[in-house]
C-alpha cells in the first residue's frame, strides 16, 4: 500500500472513530422524538429513528463490486431518510462520486447533519477530494431521485402509501443504476433485477439490505424468470 492509500485508510478510521461514533447520537434521537411529537398529525406515525452503523454502510457500499456495480466520475448518491448525515460523510471518505444529497423530512435532523458536513469539510476535507455533500429537508418519498445513479432508503417503517412513491419513482431510475432498500422491499419489481440481500448493522440492531439494479429498457423478466433469478441470488448472498 503506497503512502496515499495508507493516509486515505488512516483518514477513514479517524473520521470513522471522531465523526461517526460521537456524532449527536443523543442528540439524533432526542431530534426525532421532538419532531415526531410536534408533527405527528402530519406525516406517519410509523415513522421510527434509526442510525446506519457506518463501518456497516462503508462495507456495503465497498462491496458493491462484488455484485458487478460500478459508477462513473460523474456519480450521484442519494440517501432518502439521512439522518445526521453519516452515509454523506461515508461517500466523502471514499471520494468515489461527484455528489452525495440526503433528503430527510426532520428539519432538525438536517440542521444535525449540517453540523457533521461542516465538521468533516473543516477537519479532513483534502484538496483531492470531489464529493461534494448537499442537504434538503422534505419527505424524500416525494423528492425526485430519479437521476441517481445509487439510491439508499432505509424503509423499515415505510407505510404501503409511502411504499408506492417509491416504487414509483424508482421505476424512473436510469437503466443500471442502483437502488438499496433497508427491510422492506419494492412493491413491483419488474423493472429491476435483484443482484444481492446482504446484512447491515444498525443502532436497533442487524437489519437486511435489498440491493437492486435497474435493467435495460425492453429487458424486462417474466415473473417465472424474475422468481428463478430471487432463487438464485438467496443461495449466493448472505443468509436473511
């Protein structure tokens, strides 16, 4: 390992320890219930808070090769649900796309996660570094993240109405781009293949990953083929 590689993996692990694992962890979940005790008439009351682990989300994201998925230098990452923002800073660490935007219907949790962008580009932005992190505050399950080229949405609590939009809007996605689900799965897969269900780890505990890639235009399966393919990948991924 050169010695850029080796300072890049020494950042991470820095980051890791300094912004991920003493980032507003109390101050996340007191947000969410002060946000969900104000606004509970106007958005679901299934809705619950949960923070990604980040060496977890880093895994994932790495081993996303394993599934034959790759992203140009133009890359966009969406998180739908992001919280205080760890998985923007995880995208930072790795510097692999252009832009990485979380979406989260908390504005309190955005002023949080704000807070973390502002402490990763003030302590361990380097000059080489090309992710750029964007915040907006709305209910990601109306924001069009159509023109992403990897969408992460942790679903665990997401009602059938919610489910929909999503399913919807992920229908819009560009052929080979990739969509990860968190505990729950699209309503109509037709348009996807499902390449991986791997496990990551979150604060309420281990959690499944639903990992799918849009087809091409015109090769859409059967439901025979598409249910053969689902056999095929739950033997070759890791056990639910």
């Amino acid at each position: 390992m050169d010695d850029i590689a080796e300072d890049r993996e020494l950042k991470a692990l820095t980051v890791r320890k300094d912004i991920f694992n003493d980032a507003f962890h109390q101050d996340t979940i007191r947000a969410s219930k002060d946000f969900i005790k104000l606004y509970d008439h106007s958005v679901s009351s299934t809705l619950q808070y949960a923070e990604v682990e980040a060496e977890s989300f880093l895994s994932l994201i790495q081993n996303l090769k394993d599934f034959d998925v790759g992203f140009t230098e133009d890359a966009v990452f969406i998180d739908v649900g992001c919280g205080p923002g760890k998985t923007l800073v995880v995208m930072a660490i790795m510097n692999v796309f252009q832009r990485a935007i979380g979406v989260d219907i908390n504005p309190n949790m955005i002023k949080l996660a704000n807070e973390v962008v502002k402490k990763y580009n003030r302590s361990w932005r380097s000059p080489v570094d090309v992710t750029e992190m964007e915040l907006k505050t709305g209910d990601g399950t109306f924001y069009d993240w159509s023109f992403a080229h990897l969408v992460y949405i942790q679903a665990t609590c997401f009602s059938e109405e919610m489910m929909q939009r999503i399913t919807d809007m992920a229908d819009r996605m560009k052929p080979g781009s990739i969509l990860i689900m968190v505990n729950n799965r699209l309503l109509r897969e037709t348009t996807f293949d499902l390449v991986g269900i791997v496990p990551v780890e979150y604060s309420f505990g281990k959690a499944t990953a639903f990992i799918y890639k849009k087809q091409l235009a015109g090769a859409y399966e059967d439901s025979t083929a598409a249910h053969s393919k689902l056999q095929e990948v739950l033997r070759r991924t890791f056990p639910i």
